[in-house]
C-alpha cells in the first residue's frame, strides 16, 4: 500500500471515530436533558477533543519513529 492511500485511510478513519464521539456525545446530553443548542455544543466540542487527539498521537508518533 502507498503512504498516500495509508494516509488518506487513516485520516478517514479518524473524521469517522470523531462522527461517532460527536454523536454519541449530542445523544447523551439530549438525554440528560440538555437543549438543542447546547447539545450541539457538547457534540462540537467532543469532535474537537477527538481531532485534537489524533493530531497529539500523530507529533508524537512522528518524533518516536523518525
């Protein structure tokens, strides 16, 4: 596999883990009561947290191996 498809795979499989958090996040806050809005806020701030950890992995990952 070239690294250009094990990128575009990986950072695919990353949006789609961040989909799902957010989500899961927007499910959970509506059922425990929370507005529309500010659901949606937990959901962003979940798909945000997801990126961000995936960016973190990735630097270090990148000094360890190269």
């Amino acid at each position: 596999m070239s690294e250009v498809a094990a990128v575009l795979l990986i950072a695919m499989l990353v949006l789609v883990l961040a989909v799902l958090g957010a989500a899961g996040a927007g499910k959970l806050a509506r059922l425990d009561g929370a507005s529309y809005p500010t659901a949606l806020r937990q959901a962003a701030a979940a798909f945000a947290a997801v990126i961000m950890l995936a960016a973190a992995v990735a630097a270090a990952a990148g000094e360890v191996c190269c």
